[in-house]
C-alpha cells in the first residue's frame, strides 16, 4: 500500500517526499500548533530526517504501512499542512494538523475525509485518531469523517474511532 494522490475542490493531498522539508518546516513553524499535542517546531533538517524515515512507507518489520500526504490549497498551490495514516492488520490511526494561516478554511475535514475514503477503497475497515479532550476543533474534525469518541483515553487523548 502506497500514498496515492488524491484531491477534491477544496484541497490537493500530494504524497509526502523528502524534499517537502524547507517547505513544510515554514508551515509547521508556529508554537500554537503544539498546544494540544505538545513539542516544538521542527528544524527544516529534523523535518528532513523524520521524512527520510517516513517515506520508506513501512515499519522496519513490515507490520505498518506509512502513509503520508501534504495538504495543498488547491486554489494557490500552498502547503498548508499534512495528514497521515498508519495501518496495520487492526485498521488505521488518523492524524492531521493544518498550518494556522490555513486554518478555518475545512482542509482538515476534507483531508481527513478524502484519506479515510481512500482507506475504505483499499479494504481498511477501521478507523481511529486521538483528540485532545479540550481541541473542539479536531474533534469537529473526527465526527465530520464518521469518527466518534470513545471511553478510552491514551497519552491524555480520547480515542475516536469509525462507527
């Protein structure tokens, strides 16, 4: 299994490639982003580093699929953020974060939206992503692509998962 590309009116979802760094370290540079999640900006080399692992598109013991795009604007071609999805025999973990210059504007909805479509084409039944309790957005975001929220709380993140 292998990012494909995707795409609707609102946003053009380009699988994720080393050289993506420089730009995507200019769009994830702002503190704020990390509020919920924690950590800090990334270095365009770190992001450089994380992506070189990254686009292997499977886990050292084959048991996990990669799978990363970078969300463009598709009205100016802007990055503006990334979603990614990893898969194993379980299903899918679902993460997106959308640059704060882009944000309010449903990127996040319809990326996340346009990759679990894609999953489900691909035979991925189940779908999870973890929501800080106190980021409505995200979690907007979780019930908008069919995920609703669960008991289970991990790393201090409730987990939502596909009905």
């Amino acid at each position: 299994m292998r990012a494909e590309p995707l795409g609707d009116e609102l946003v053009v979802l380009e699988p994720l490639c080393v050289e993506h760094a420089e730009e995507m370290a200019a769009v994830l540079a702002d503190g704020e982003l990390y509020a919920f999640t924690g950590g800090e900006p990334p270095t365009p080399g770190r992001l450089r580093r994380r992506y070189e692992a990254q686009v292997r598109g499977r886990s050292a013991d084959g048991g996990q699929w990669w799978l990363n795009w970078v969300v463009r604007c598709r009205a100016d071609g802007a990055a503006a953020g990334y979603v990614q999805a990893t898969v194993d025999h379980e299903g899918s973990e679902l993460a997106w974060v959308i640059g704060l210059r882009h944000q309010g504007r449903g990127f996040a909805r319809a990326s996340a939206g346009l990759v679990v479509a894609w999953l489900r084409e691909q035979g991925v039944g189940r779908v999870i992503a973890h929501v800080h309790p106190e980021h409505a957005t995200s979690g907007a975001v979780a019930r908008g692509i069919g995920l609703a929220p669960t008991q289970v709380v991990v790393d201090g993140e409730v987990r939502w998962e596909s009905r």
